[in-house]
C-alpha cells in the first residue's frame, strides 16, 4: 500500500453537506465501500484549501479512482499527491546515485 494526501476543496455543493452533515467526507468514503483505499486521517485547514486527507491505496490508479469517486458523491475538488516516505530519500543519497544528490552536495559545485 502507498500513500497519498489529498488537498480537498469544497463546491458550493459540498459546503451545504457539509453544513447539513460534518461526517459527510467520512460517511461517503464507507458508503464507496473501496478495497483498495482508504482515508487514514481527515483535517479540516486554514488556507487556500478547506480539507486534507491521508489516503492509503493500493496503487496510484486506486487513488486516482478513489478521488474521483469521493469527489462527485460528497461534492468535492481533489488534488491527489503521492507521499513519499523520507527515508527512501535518503536511502538512495546513501547510495550515491549522481541524478538524485541532496542540495548541500550540489549548492557547493561551482563555487571556487
């Protein structure tokens, strides 16, 4: 399973379920019924965003599916962004691998 974290914003739809209904995000996601995703952890935010969510799917095609659906039945807009744990990161720096090097190694080249 990898893991995702959707920005959520409301339509003018969503915000009146919402008001009726402040479950509506979690409620829909069991109604969906999905195998393969899963909302971890929902937080309401300040910002250009309303929502965002920690999703774990099998798959990005299980998120991307999971997203559109969630979208058109609670009346919301997704972003979908895959999470990458940091210490994958950081296993491939250990590794040497030139093409993902950290930026202390590379903010030095050049200088003289």
């Amino acid at each position: 399973m990898s893991t995702y974290i959707l920005r959520i914003t409301t339509t003018e739809e969503g915000r009146r379920r919402i008001l009726e209904d402040s479950d509506v995000i979690l409620r829909t996601e069991t109604e969906m019924g999905f195998a393969d995703a899963q909302i971890l952890g929902l937080y309401a935010v300040l910002g250009d965003i309303d929502f965002v969510a920690i999703l774990e799917a099998e798959d990005n095609a299980a998120a991307a599916r999971f997203a559109l659906e969630l979208g058109v039945r609670a009346g919301l807009r997704t972003t979908t962004l895959p999470a990458i744990p940091i210490a994958r990161l950081e296993d491939t720096a250990e590794h040497g691998n030139p093409q993902e090097r950290s930026v202390s190694n590379v903010s030095g080249a050049g200088s003289s």
